[in-house]
C-alpha cells in the first residue's frame, strides 16, 4: 500500500524528492501521513479534493482486500 501512494504522489508533484510517506500502525487502523513540497500539496490534493479522495478510495480499496482499514493524511 505504501508503494502505491508514493508512486501516485510522487507522479502528481513537481518535486517528487521531497515526498516522504510515514506509516504509522494501529490496533485497526493504518495512518499514513503524506508529507511535500508546500508548493505541491495543492496537486496532491486537487480541486475540491478530488485528487487526494480518488487516492484515498484506491487505498481503502486494497486495504479492505487485505482485511485492513487505512487512512491517508495529507499533512504540511
């Protein structure tokens, strides 16, 4: 799951060297925080937040096939 969202973002971005994805585990749960460029959050997120929805659907997607829940952050 974490090769999916780094490949996605980094392919958005215009500095895909400063895309850093931390996972962090819960007892249920998946965080995954999304960090970059302050000039590129906006192409992660997208209008309305399409973008950055489309991706988080994708990764609940394959997180649900492995029995898991996970959540994506997009963070400063």
């Amino acid at each position: 799951m974490k090769e999916l969202i780094e490949f996605i973002a980094k392919s958005l971005v215009d500095n895909p060297e400063e895309i850093k994805l931390t996972e962090i585990d819960g007892e249920r749960t998946i965080v995954f925080e999304l960090r970059c460029n302050k000039e590129d959050i906006g192409k992660v997120i997208g209008k309305n937040g399409k973008t950055v929805g489309a991706i988080r659907t994708l990764l609940s997607t394959v997180a649900a096939k492995n029995g898991q829940r996970a959540m994506l952050e997009v963070v400063d």
